[in-house]
C-alpha cells in the first residue's frame, strides 16, 4: 500500500511538471516580442528594437530640420521608406529631398514653411522663408514587452528665430505577430502669438516610400509647392512598380483618393519579394476629422488635417488656428502589415487603434 502511494505521488508529480512545461511552451509560442528602446546619446537617436532586431529609429540629430523615424522596416525586417536624400540606393528617386522617411510637420506656420525646409547639404530658394522644427530633449524612454514608448519634446522655429509652438509628443511602438505600430500623439501649444496653419497642401504626418510602393509613372510630372518652387518628377522603369493606395471610403489610387478625406489610408504593394501594406489612421478626437489626403503616386503618403482651401479648389477655407497659449492634440497611428490587407482587416485594425489610443 505504502508501494503504491509512492508510486500515486510519484506520478502526480511527474503530471504536474508536464503540465508545466506544457503550459510555459505555450505561453513563450504566444509570448508579447520584447520591444526595447536604446537613447543613443552620442548619435543622437533613439533605437527601437523588436526581439533584438531593428524596427526603426527616432532621429534627433543636430542638422536636421525636424525629428524623424527613419528607416521603417516590416515585421520581417524589410525597409520600405526611401532612402534619399540620407543614402543613395539604386533606382529610387532623388526628388524632394525634405521628404525623409517619415516626418510631422507643415507649409505654412505664420508665414514660415516648414515643409520645405531643405536638409543640410541641400538648397531650395523660395519666396517663403523656412522655419524649423528643432529638437527638445528626450524626456522619457521606456520598454516593455509588445510596446515602448517614447516622449520628446520639440520648438517650431520661425524664420526670424521666434518660438511660435511647442510640440510634445509620445510614441508608442507595439509589435505583435506580423503588425508593427507606431502610434504618435502630439500636442501643440502656441506660444506669444496665435498660430495660424494657413491652408496648405504641404503636410503634415508624412512617409516617402521606396520605389516600388510607388504607383507606376506613366508621364513625367512637374510639382509646385506653396511658394512657387517647382519640381520635376520624370517617368522611370516601372519594373516592380506596384503601390496602390485605398481609403476607407474606398478610394483607389492617386487620381481617386488625392485631396479626399477618410479616415484611414493604406499603400499596399510587394517590396522585395515581401507583400505589404502601411496605413495612416486619423483620430475621431482630431479637430479636423476626418483628415485630408495628401497621397502622390511618386511615394509621398501624407494626411493633411489643415490643407481644406487647397484641397477644395477654394471652396472650403479653415486657416486652423491655435490661439496663443493654447494646446490642440493630435493622435495619429501608423499601421506596418507583413502581408496583404483588405479593407475589412484594416477597419478592424482602425477599431483596435480606437480602443487603445483615446
């Protein structure tokens, strides 16, 4: 009898250590990836890393005319932003050079186009002086497992050297199976003087991307921005050319979804062998809401929650305005698939995004 509760015992307890294996399997199969943020001080830019690897980085180096998240990989590693004007890759365009990789910003701040404003190396006269968006500081970094977060902080810089807004912002970076998120949410406060967002085309939440999440170029096209400085965009080799935008109001393409407003947008295409999508969600809470659409052909994906007059053909005027000593907020997500999206999948994404950003 004693032989056979020893042997009872035994077996439980060999049940038990089983079950536990079986059950930390499990949950390391399911397991959140770790999401790590690594402040370089000395290089000026913050690391994310997801399980280790590369997702993007914050740039807040010292000649750059604005913060930005450069470059922006998939879930499997793939980098979808162009590389101009911070390297050179074979193929891709060397138009626009201030479009780089993803940015926030505006045309026209009080007379100051921040849009514009040429990178170290490059010049653009213009008949608008450029302001700047200069970095603050960094004043927390945290980790975690599926999500990190950043806040930073950063002056809006008028071309006569005035402070006109502040911006601080938390980004949130989650990674789970093959989605990555960057959620931003920045708030604006204007200083001494109100500050006037005259309408624009030229804004705000933006991401140039690499050459084949481009629409194919049929003709070349000349863009004229706010001031008058235009620019030349020529007809290129369309192999492996295959972007197409969708909005949630199921506009498809440049020519459909160009100055309409939604309140989300994909560009879906296959980068390297690799199928994909990247979405910008706009926020119920926006002011604007929903966003307009700055979406080229030539890779500039862009939502523009200011640019009414220009994108009515004069039929609406907004001039957004935030009065001095006020704050606006704004919450804008941007969604990385690894694979194909439809628009059902992305509007379940949108619900997401509404229940963990409020």
């Amino acid at each position: 009898m004693k032989m056979l509760k020893s042997q009872i015992a035994l077996l439980t307890t060999l049940a038990a250590a089983l079950a536990g294996c079986a059950s930390a399997n499990a949950a390391a199969e399911g397991a959140a990836p770790e999401v790590r943020l690594v402040n370089d001080k000395q290089k000026k830019q913050v690391d994310v890393l997801v399980d280790g690897k590369p997702f993007t980085s914050y740039l807040y180096w010292a000649d750059q005319k604005k913060p930005l998240l450069s470059p922006l990989r998939t879930a499997k590693g793939t980098i979808f932003t162009r590389g101009f004007p911070l390297e050179k890759i074979a193929g891709e365009r060397t138009d626009h050079p201030h479009h780089i990789s993803s940015w926030f910003n505006y045309g026209n701040v009080n007379g100051s186009d921040f849009w514009n404003s040429p990178p170290e190396g490059f010049s653009r006269e213009s008949k608008t002086p450029y302001g700047r968006v200069k970095h603050g500081g960094i004043k927390s970094v945290k980790s975690g497992a599926g999500e990190g977060s950043l806040q930073a902080s950063s002056d809006w810089i008028l071309a006569d050297g005035t402070k006109v807004l502040q911006q601080d912002e938390t980004l949130i970076f989650r990674a789970r199976g093959d989605v990555r998120v960057i959620d931003r949410i920045i708030t604006l406060t204007a200083q001494k003087q109100d500050a006037v967002f005259k309408d624009s085309k030229e804004g705000a939440i933006a991401i140039r991307v690499t050459r084949a999440l481009e629409e194919p170029s049929t003709k070349p096209e000349i863009f004229t921005d706010d001031s008058g400085k235009p620019t030349a965009v020529p007809v290129l080799n369309n192999d492996g050319v295959n972007g197409v935008y969708l909005s949630s109001e199921g506009k498809v393409g440049e020519k459909e979804a160009w100055s309409t407003r939604a309140k989300w947008m994909t560009l879906s295409g296959n980068v390297r062998g690799e199928d994909m999508a990247v979405g910008i969600f706009d926020h119920p809470k926006n002011a604007t809401y929903p966003t307009y659409w700055h979406c080229r052909g030539y890779g500039l994906f862009a939502a523009n929650p200011f640019g009414a007059k220009e994108f009515t053909k004069g039929k609406t005027e907004l001039n957004f305005t935030i009065p001095a000593g006020k704050s606006e907020t704004f919450r804008f997500r941007i969604l990385i698939n690894s694979g194909k999206l439809t628009a059902a999948e992305t509007e379940a994404e949108y619900q997401r995004f509404l229940k963990e950003v409020q």
